[in-house]
C-alpha cells in the first residue's frame, strides 16, 4: 500500500550540486501543497534568475511545519529537458486507452524513414 512509502521531509535542495545531496531522494515535480504556501511564495525572495521559485516555498514549508513526502516506485522521466520530455510523451502515449494503437501504428510508419 502507498502509505507504507510515506516519510517526514524537512528539508530539500533544488539541483543540488554532489557535496550538498541530503539524501537519495528526488522531487518528481508532482506536489500536493496546503494552502498557506501561498503566503510563503509571497514571501520568498526571487531566487534562480531572478524568479519566485516553488522549492525555496517548499523549503520553508518543510522547515517550518514538515511535509509528507513519497518514496516514488514507479518509472521516472527527467523532465528537465527536452529529450527527457519527448521519451515520457512517447511512452505514457503509446499507454493511453484512446490513442496508444493508433500513436503506435503512427510511430512505426515514420521509424521506417529513420
């Protein structure tokens, strides 16, 4: 069951370089957030080039109240640039219900030009 991979977090770092990894842990980009981080984002200084960041909330979140956080079992995608997000639209499409045949009849029509 899910709530067995539930755990306390208190704490995270965006892309955090090799010598500040706080554990094996990574945020997947999918959160479920209580409403008073509204009022945290409205009170966290622009961060990374100059933009409101959603982790420096979420830090405070988690240093201040804690957040429940997921040990994730399932495949990653890394949606952080473009060739992480192609491979994901590609395999979660060719899985939908509607479109997956014909997504897959269309990709191996253009494979043969490759």
């Amino acid at each position: 069951p899910l709530h067995d991979n539930y755990f306390t977090c208190t704490d995270m770092v965006e892309k955090p370089s090799p010598d500040k990894v706080l554990s094996l842990y990574s945020i997947l980009g999918r959160c479920i957030l209580p409403p008073e981080i509204f009022d945290i984002i409205d009170q966290t200084p622009p961060g990374a080039g100059g933009e409101i960041q959603l982790t420096d909330a979420m830090c405070t979140l988690a240093r201040t109240k804690g957040m429940v956080a997921v040990d994730y079992t399932g495949k990653r995608y890394d949606m952080g640039n473009k060739l992480g997000i192609l491979k994901a639209q590609v395999e979660i499409g060719l899985q939908h219900p509607e479109i997956g045949n014909d997504f897959r009849t269309y990709l191996k029509g253009i494979a043969k030009n490759l």
